[in-house]
C-alpha cells in the first residue's frame, strides 16, 4: 500500500471518473477515495477468497455442460464452516473467485443505480441430464451382463426360445414318431440330427463358441452310441448308454488335461464338454426304447412345446402344455399299441421336455442358442423318460 495520506489522490487520479467494477450511487461522491496499488490489491482479494471458498487441486471428471452466461453456485458444493456457514446463510449471493474485481470492496457495493436486482443464481434443470454418468472410480467399471442387470432391476433373466423354435421341435418330434413306426435304421436318421443340434446347442448355451473340439466330440460320442445301440439290440441299451458316457467322459478328461489354458477355463471346458457328451449320447434312448412309446413320447413333446410357446402367463402355459402332453399321449396310445397307460408316458416325456425348455431359456440366450438348445434340449431331455416309462408300462 502507498504512504500517501488517506485523501491525497494520486497524480492523474481524476476522482470523478468511474472506477472499472466499483458502481457509485447517483449524487454521492468519494472525493478520499484511495486506489490501492495491483499488488496489494491481489495479496487482499487472494485472502478473501481463501477465506470464504475451498481451493481444489486434483484431477476431477466433468459430468455436466455448463453454460457460460450463468454464474456457478459454488454454496452447495463447497465445505463450510459452522461460522461460516452461519455467515453464508445471511450472504445468499453467490461468490466467483475465478473473476476478480479490481476493488476489494466490490463484493459490499449496494445494487445497480437502475434499481434492478442482482439476477439470481441459476437454477438446476429438472430434465433428466444425457448421458448419467456414475461417480468416477479408481478401479474402472467392471463389464454388467444383462442377466445382472436384469437381477438389479427387477427383472427375471429368462428369454423363452419363442413359437419358431417350437414349431421347429415339433417337426423334429413328428419325424421321429414316424420315423420310429417305420423301423430302427429310419430312426437314426432324425435322431443324427437331434444329436447334432444338442451338442452345438449346449456350447453356445454355456458361451463357448466356436467350440470344435469339444462339439465334435460330444457329437463323435452320440454316434458312438447309436452304432453300439444297433449292434448289440436294444435288450443290451443300458450297457451300451452307459459305456459309452463313461470312455467319453474319460477322452474329455484327457483331452482338457493336454490344453495350455488356465486351470478355471480347463475345469469349465471340461464340464460343458461332458454334459455336451451326456446329453447327446442319451438322446440315444429314443433308440433304445420300443417304437410304440418313441411314437407317443415324441409326439407329447411336440404337442406340449407348442402350447408352451402360446402367449399365456407362465403358470397357465406349463398346465397347459402338461395337459395338452398328456392328452397327447392317451391319444397316441390309443392309435398304437400302448393304450390307455400312453397318458402317463405323455405326461412323463412333457415334463422331462419342459425342463429341457426352461434350461434353453435361461440367462438371456441368443437367437442361436433358441435355435439349436431351444429345439434339440425338450426332445434330448424326454429320451430317459420314454425309454424308462416305456418298459414299464409294456
């Protein structure tokens, strides 16, 4: 500050000029006002807004677009003290320490000589911002699946393969009901196919795709199976499911201990591989079972998946679909040589066929998988319970 006495103006200090940032009221006149020098008037605003603001240093994520006519409304962020918060509470106009004025005093100036407020600090939109952002994190965001998201919303996971599919598995289950009356070698021909899609299905079901290896395996197991099934009759079926799950499910075993990948991966090739194998290799039993009860059994699950596919509440659609597989059966029983008893073996495979359905559905399968597991799982699944009820009832 100068050593001039307070109301000797400076040489060239015209008094009634009008200083930048300071307003003066009409007829009032400061004839002993002081300028203070630059220096000491940055050392005097640095210590007011050191005062009355919190200075931030780090590196920070903008989530919002400002517009740069509006002043910010630095109050509801900034930490206060209790004092001063006690004294920003009697101050309500907003305080900018980005733009300082030349005057220390500016921030006590009475309104403008128009008599017009100070406008008013602006207020926060209530129109939902584009994009929400999160709070910024030191570790990222780690990859949400849908089914996840689906969980925390609410929302169930589960995406029914649709009418297509089932319309697809009924035509798949009408060729091996009559593929069945017609003999053993005419059986194999649709039930290839069901091996073929059960095998593919299963991989894309668990999210390993492409899976070469471990389809054609699956796939290599099944025919297997079939070979073995027509060679030694169906009097000897057990034996010869059964054996060729257990050395299949040896060669997977060997075959994931001879990859190079991770230990976790390792373990989760080895476990799709074999169910892979498992379900292919016992859809065999549609093979081994009598062709009366492969005709009633197919013919349920086609009946009973496309009931299912009809747009009605899930409760209502499995009762009916189990319904309608039942009927199905007593039907198709009456028409071969099973009778009556067909209802049970109709009732047996839809259930076994619904399961098969649920596990197509879930986690948010693609289109693909509805298209290979949503077709091949109900009919792969219903194979045990047509070749067991099937001897059971005669």
């Amino acid at each position: 500050m100068s050593n001039q006495p307070y109301g000797a103006p400076y040489e060239g200090y015209d008094p009634y000029q009008q200083q930048p940032g300071h307003q003066q009221q009409p007829g009032h006149q400061q004839p002993g006002y002081q300028q203070p020098d630059w220096q000491g008037h940055e050392e005097t605003q640095a210590a007011h807004a050191q005062q009355y603001t919190q200075q931030w240093e780090g590196q920070t994520w903008e989530t919002q677009v400002h517009m740069p006519t509006a002043p910010a409304d630095v109050t509801e962020t900034a930490y206060l003290s209790p004092g001063q918060q006690q004294y920003g509470s009697q101050q309500p106009s907003s305080y900018a320490p980005q733009q300082p004025s030349p005057s220390p005093y500016a921030a006590q100036q009475p309104p403008s000589p128009d008599g017009t407020a100070a406008p008013a600090p602006a207020q926060p939109s209530t129109a939902p911002e584009e994009p929400g952002y999160g709070p910024p994190t030191l570790t990222g965001n780690a990859r949400v699946t849908d089914a996840q998201r689906a969980r925390a919303e609410g929302r169930s996971p589960i995406i029914e393969p649709g009418a297509q599919p089932a319309l697809i598995t009924a035509v798949l289950g009408a060729l091996l009901a009559g593929a069945a009356a017609v003999g053993p070698y005419a059986l194999v021909v649709p039930l290839v196919i069901l091996q073929a899609v059960t095998a593919a299905g299963w991989f894309r079901l668990n999210g390993m795709w492409p899976a070469r290896q471990g389809i054609a395996l699956a796939f290599a197991g099944a025919v297997t199976a079939d070979v073995v099934l027509l060679a030694a009759g169906r009097e000897n079926a057990p034996a010869a499911i059964l054996g060729t799950l257990g050395v299949w499910v040896l060669l997977a075993l060997v075959l994931q201990l001879r990859s190079h990948a991770d230990p976790d991966e390792r373990m989760y090739g080895l476990m799709a591989t074999v169910a892979s194998a498992a379900l292919s290799i016992i859809a065999a039993g549609h093979l081994a079972a009598a062709p009366d009860a492969v005709s009633v059994g197919a013919g349920a699950v086609a009946v009973a998946i496309v009931v299912r596919a009809l747009p009605l509440p899930t409760v209502v659609s499995v009762t009916a679909a189990l319904l309608a597989g039942g009927g199905a059966g007593l039907v198709l029983g009456g028409m071969t040589g099973v009778g009556t008893p067909g209802a049970y073996l109709g009732l047996g495979a839809s259930v076994c066929a619904l399961i098969g359905h649920r596990v197509a559905s879930y986690d948010y399968p693609s289109r693909f998988v509805h298209m290979t597991a949503g077709v091949a799982l109900p009919l792969a699944a219903a194979a045990p319970a047509v070749y067991l009820l099937g001897r059971a009832l005669g």
